[in-house]
C-alpha cells in the first residue's frame, strides 16, 4: 500500500522560497507518476505540478516559471521548489502518486501560507 508524507510547509513573506518534501513508501517510486496538489479555503482542489515516471513536467500556467517539481528515484522522494510566492499560493498543498483518480494516493497534506 503506497503512504505518501509531506513537509517543508510553513509561514513566508511574499517573494519569499520554500521547497516541500514527500517521501514515498510502499511501493516501486520509479513507476508512479507523481505531483503536487493545492487546495485554498472554499476553492476545488487543482493541479500545481506533475513530474512522469521519465522525468517530464508539467506546471499549471499560474506557477510557471515560479515552481520546480523534480523526483529523486534513489531516494523516494519529489520536491516542489516554490520561489515568488504569492498571498494566493495559499493553500494546503498535497503529494499525489498514481494521479487524481480512484487509484491514486494522497498524502495528508502540508499547509502553505504566504503573508507579511
């Protein structure tokens, strides 16, 4: 059964940087399209970023250029390099692995708060 866990969230200023974490657990990492979710109070919860099992991304277009999602296979492990942050990045931010349908798996989630 495939567990994911999150970290790295926390309180920043706008402009600022944070990198979240999820380590993977239970099954092979390597096979898994992976990424990132958020979810803002009152708002559906929307795709951020998603990295393939051969290490292709894709971003939506409002953190492009901002966000970095990369995968270490050794090390069971996607991070989500977020810069620029904004107020509206707010959110709490989900690790996915198989992708948003039945099959997938979320991790329970890392909260993100922009503000000065």
């Amino acid at each position: 059964q495939v567990q994911l866990v999150e970290s790295g969230g926390g309180l920043v200023q706008p402009g600022g940087s944070l990198t979240l974490s999820c380590i993977f657990s239970g099954n092979i990492f390597s096979l898994y399209l992976m990424g990132w979710y958020r979810q803002a109070p009152g708002k559906q919860r929307e795709l951020v970023a998603e990295i393939t099992t051969g290490g292709r991304a894709n971003y939506a277009d409002f953190v492009k250029g901002r966000f970095t999602i990369s995968r270490d296979n050794a090390k069971n492990t996607v991070y989500l390099q977020m810069n620029s942050l904004k107020p509206e990045d707010t959110a709490v931010y989900y690790c996915n692995a198989g992708g948003p349908g039945r099959f997938g798996t979320w991790g329970p989630g890392t909260q993100v708060t922009v503000s000065s």
